[in-house]
C-alpha cells in the first residue's frame, strides 16, 4: 500500500474511532446547533470536567472540532460539518442493522 494511502486509512480510523463512543457522539450532536462552552457541554453530557475534556480532545485530535479561549472560558464548535453526514449514513445504517445489534 501506497504511504498515501497508509496516511488516508489511518485518518479515517482517528475520526471513526473518536466517534466510537456515546458520549463524543452526544457532543457532535450538541455542536450541530452551535457554539458551546465546556461548562454547558459538561452538563449535557454528565461526569466529571476531566472526562468530558478528555472526549473533547479526542474529536478535536481527530479534526472533528475546533476550540477557542475567550477570558477563562473555552468554547467549541465543529471544524467541519461533513461528520453530520457520517452519523446521518450511520443512522441508516442502524435501520437495517439486526434487531440484536441495538441491545
């Protein structure tokens, strides 16, 4: 396999991956409708501040978010919005998926 296409795989396995967990997909939707800060972010998805900085370093490594400082607050938003499109077809997907496979 060509470097180039090593390089295009493993892309595509960091942001399946950092996909890979209700969780980060519950951020991804919450930033579908904007903007928002790690305190309201913290609150949608429960725990504790560390773990959900944790998921939210995951999808910003895998170029699925992108964040800004503004005083003491850190606010996110999505880099690109095509990752609604993949959970969009992973929606699909679902559908036709094997009822065991929703247990």
């Amino acid at each position: 396999m060509q470097a180039s296409a090593i390089r295009r795989v493993r892309g595509r396995v960091a942001v399946l991956k950092a996909l890979a967990h209700p969780v980060r997909v519950q951020l991804i939707e919450q930033l579908s409708r904007g903007e928002r800060c790690v305190c309201e972010l913290h609150e949608i998805a429960g725990g504790d501040f560390s773990t959900v900085s944790k998921h939210l370093s995951q999808l910003r490594q895998a170029g699925l978010l992108e964040m800004e400082k503004r005083g003491l607050k850190v606010y996110y938003h999505l880099r690109n919005r095509c990752v609604l499109r993949l959970l969009a077809c992973a929606d699909e997907a679902a559908k036709t998926a094997p009822k065991e496979v929703h247990r």
